[in-house]
C-alpha cells in the first residue's frame, strides 16, 4: 500500500490546486467585476442568456451571482436601482431572498414571504424556467400539497421540458426526507434519464436519486431500504460513469455530477472506479454533495480522494510475479 499510494496520485491535481465551486471562463470575470462594484457584465451575462435560452447556464449563474450578492450586496443594489423592471435583476433578487430564507430557523415561513419575488420574476421573463425552479424550492421548503407541486412541475416543464434544475427541485421534493418515498424519487428519476438525449445531465438524476436514498438512510434508517434498492443505486451510477465518459477531463460543466458520483461510488465501494472520477474532476471539487456531510466540503473531499487511493492501493500485488516464479508456483 506505502509502495502503490503515490504511484496512484497520476492525474490526480496537488491538494493546493483544487478549488471549491470555482467558476467558469464565463462568470470568472463577471465575479471578479462585481467584487469591484460593477453590475454591467453580470447584467449582461444573463441577458445573454435568457436572449439565447440557455436556460442551464442561466440557472446555475444566477445562483451564483446571488450568492455573491449576499455577502457583497452594493453591487446589486446599484443594479437593482439603475434597472427596476430588470428581468435578470429579478431573477436574482429571488435567487437571494430564496436562499437566504433557507438557512433560518423555521424556513417554511421566511419562504412564504418569498413568493412575491418568484412570482415578479416568472412574469419578468414568462419563458424562462428557473424561477418555476425556485418555485418548487419553494413548494418543498412550505410543505406545499401534492397538488400544488404538480401544478408548479407543469408550468415548468411546459417552459423547459429537460430543464436539469428543475428535475432536481422536483426530485427532492419528491424524496423521502420531503414529501415523497424512495421508490418515488427513483422512478421519477429513472424516467427522467431515459428521455434524456445523449449527454444529458439529466442522466445523472438516478444516482441524485441514490444519494437522497443514502443521506435519508443515514439520518433515518428503514429495514432493508438500502438492500431493496442496491441494484438501482449500482444501475444509476453506471448510467453516471458513460455519461461523465462523456465529457473531457477537468471540464467544469460536469464537475458536480463527477462529485456526486464520486461519493456514490465510495459508499458502494467501488474504490477503482471512484478514484477515476477524482481523475475526471480534476480541480473542481464542488460544494455539492461534500456540504451534506461535512461542515468543510473541500476538506471531505480531499480527505476521500486520498481514502480512496489508499483502499486502492490496498488491493494492489505488492510486486508482479515473474513468469517462471508463475508458472513453478515459487
């Protein structure tokens, strides 16, 4: 094991060179210009957008961009003051207010007082999908019925019928820790992936599925779940491991599948096949799903990623047998 451990650290990038939640080429610079003060360039990042219907990157650039706000928020009022029917603005301001109500105790009633923000920006931008996202964010975190869920899964799958963030929020409303089961989660997942084209994201909700069945089995325990559901869970991350084959090595848009799979893939012990996603990921360790289970996620991650070369390692031949010594069993 000492022999193979650092031989098994090819490809893999110095612990000093991983980074958490880092952004694109994208919206590096936009990030860089609101620590500055400058609203313009992410005013005009999500236009650009929402103009070409890149709904994807809108949605994951719009979550960071309120978090950002939240901890530099002159930028954004400066933007919010120069352009108040801003539809861009909009979307971000509720990102802002959603997240922020999240992390308060008792947070079904902070939501609550959120709905008039998703609903000004779903108006803001009436073909845009991600406020309908936050919209079922929002149905989850107020205990909305199962009818007002469906209405909401309707409004934003008529917007965006493969839109990945709101198969997510969907998908966690319907898990066991929330308002569904894990056989429900998984069968929505599971349909979800086979209608997805090839190279989806959406391939990954099956083991986003696995992981709520993991987390939920580690905070509540049920007889025989994790039994019941391990040829689902081992299917789903093989789904996982063709569609990261998928995409080049380092590519940052993959990279928090790569994470969640990852972990997956550790809990199964499948130590060879985690250690090549760390591979795949190269520096982009992402907050999710290292945040669910540590209070640091870039340290969890680091500290798994060599857990796992050592469990590799350990099953590796101390030196290769010649072949005569083979053959005379000496």
């Amino acid at each position: 094991m000492i022999r193979h451990t650092p031989l098994l650290a090819a490809g893999l990038p110095p612990d000093d060179d991983v980074l958490l939640d880092a952004p694109d080429e994208r919206l590096g610079p936009v990030l860089a210009a609101a620590g500055r003060g400058e609203h313009h360039p992410a005013a005009a990042l999500l236009a650009a957008t929402r103009e070409a219907a890149e709904w994807e990157s809108r949605d994951r650039y719009a979550t960071r961009l309120a978090v950002f706000a939240r901890h530099r928020s002159d930028w954004f009022a400066q933007w919010r003051a120069a352009a108040p029917g801003d539809p861009d603005a909009a979307l971000v301001e509720a990102e802002l207010a959603v997240g922020a109500a999240w992390e308060l105790p008792g947070r079904a009633e902070p939501l609550r007082g959120t709905a008039p923000l998703i609903e000004a920006a779903a108006q803001a931008a009436p073909g845009d999908p991600v406020p309908w996202r936050l919209a079922l964010d929002h149905a989850r975190g107020t205990h909305a019925p199962r009818a007002d869920f469906d209405a909401l899964w309707a409004e934003a799958v008529q917007r965006s019928p493969h839109h990945y963030g709101c198969h997510v929020a969907a998908l966690q409303y319907l898990s066991a820790l929330w308002h569904g089961s894990h056989h429900e989660c998984f069968d929505f997942a599971e349909r979800a992936a086979a209608q997805a084209l090839p190279g989806s994201l959406l391939q990954a909700l099956p083991v986003r599925a696995s992981f709520a069945v993991l987390l939920g089995e580690e905070r509540r325990p049920e007889r025989g779940t994790l039994v019941s559901l391990s040829g689902r869970i081992d299917k789903a991350a093989d789904l996982a491991i063709a569609l990261s084959a998928r995409y080049a090595p380092g590519d940052p848009w993959p990279a928090e599948v790569r994470n969640l799979l990852a972990y997956v893939l550790i809990v199964r012990g499948r130590w060879s096949e985690a250690l090549e996603q760390f591979r795949l990921i190269g520096p982009y360790a992402t907050g999710f799903p290292w945040s669910h289970i540590s209070d640091d996620p870039l340290g969890q991650f680091l500290e798994l990623r060599d857990g796992v070369r050592i469990q590799v390692a350990s099953t590796m031949p101390l030196r290769r047998r010649s072949g005569r010594a083979a053959a005379t069993g000496h």
